[in-house]
C-alpha cells in the first residue's frame, strides 16, 4: 500500500540490498562485522557488509539472489556499542551523520575497534584510521583523542560537499568524543 521504495526498505534485507542514506542498519551491522547469507543461483554464500557494498560484489540482491539472514557474532555480545544519530528532529527520517562505535575491551586494552559512518552516503564507511588509532591500546584520554583525530583527518578526504563538510565532521568528532569518554 506504500510506495516501492518505502515497500523495498522495509525489511532488514531491503535495508541491505537497496543502499540509502537514510538506512540506519547497515551501519550497525558493519559495525558487529554481521555476515549476511545470500541464496545464490549456486547455493547459500555468507559475506560481510563491506563485501556486499564492495565495487566488485557480482550478485544483484534480490534480483539475482536474496538475503536468508543476518548473523550478528555472538562475539560481539560483550561490545561497548553506541549508535548515535543527528538529525533536524528526533523524528526526521534524513540524518546530518550517524556514529556507530563498538569497542571490545579487555583489562583497559581496546582489542578490536569498529567506526562506522552513515548517512553520508548510500553505503556506510568505515572509519579504519581511527581505528588503528586505538587498537591494541590502553583506553585512555590519548588514544581517544588519536581516533578522534584521525576521524577528523580521514573525513577531509570523504567526497562531501564542502559546504557540509565542516559541520558534519565536528558532529561526528562531538559523537566519538562523547562515547569513548562514556567507555573510559
């Protein structure tokens, strides 16, 4: 009864296989490294999110295959996670930048790290650098503030249009900021 875009992102799959900024579950799921099953013409695949949204992925989700699950590691159980959004209005729909952070850290060591941006393009990016910048690390206020950096270095480099650019990235500096001194 609603349009063909509101029909096609109403699933987790449609989320998935129909990329746009304003789907906030790619993000999250990049984030707890998810794997995805896909039934192929050849039988059951399993790819992770940053495959699928890869130049090179060679299947057409849900024209040539479709999406079976979404398996989110129980590994990630014990994660500090945070998704945060910033938006005109708590109910607008178009976000500005959303921050997905996920932290496993044990004995004050950041094991593994995973930043995620959405909403600045159709597929969510990773924000490697700054996790570099953290793992393996005591958690401390110098290591936030290395991945925060590096947050901020690796958005210059983002295909944004410069007149957003500025804002968008101290968004999402404010956001990385407020949770890596939650997780402290």
């Amino acid at each position: 009864c609603s349009s063909q875009l509101i029909r096609n992102m109403a699933t987790v799959g449609g989320n998935i296989a129909r990329p746009n900024a304003f789907n906030v579950l790619p993000p999250v799921f990049t984030a707890l490294d998810a794997v995805v099953r896909v039934e192929t013409g050849t039988g059951q695949k399993n790819f992770g999110l940053e495959d699928i949204y890869s130049d090179d992925f060679k299947y057409a989700l849900g024209r040539d295959s479709i999406i079976k699950e979404v398996v989110i590691p129980a590994k990630t159980r014990n994660w500090k996670c945070a998704f945060e959004k910033f938006a005109k209005t708590l109910s607008c729909w178009e976000s500005y930048v959303t921050l997905v952070s996920a932290l496993d850290i044990k004995g004050g060591i950041v094991l593994t790290a995973r930043f995620v941006l959405g909403a600045l393009a159709a597929r969510p990016v990773r924000v490697k650098s700054a996790e570099r910048a953290i793992t393996g690390r005591k958690l401390s206020a110098e290591t936030a503030e290395s991945a925060v950096n590096a947050l901020a270095c690796e958005m210059d480099g983002m295909r944004i249009p410069p007149n957003h650019l500025e804002f968008k990235k101290q968004i999402a500096v404010s956001i990385l900021k407020k949770f890596l001194i939650y997780v402290r």
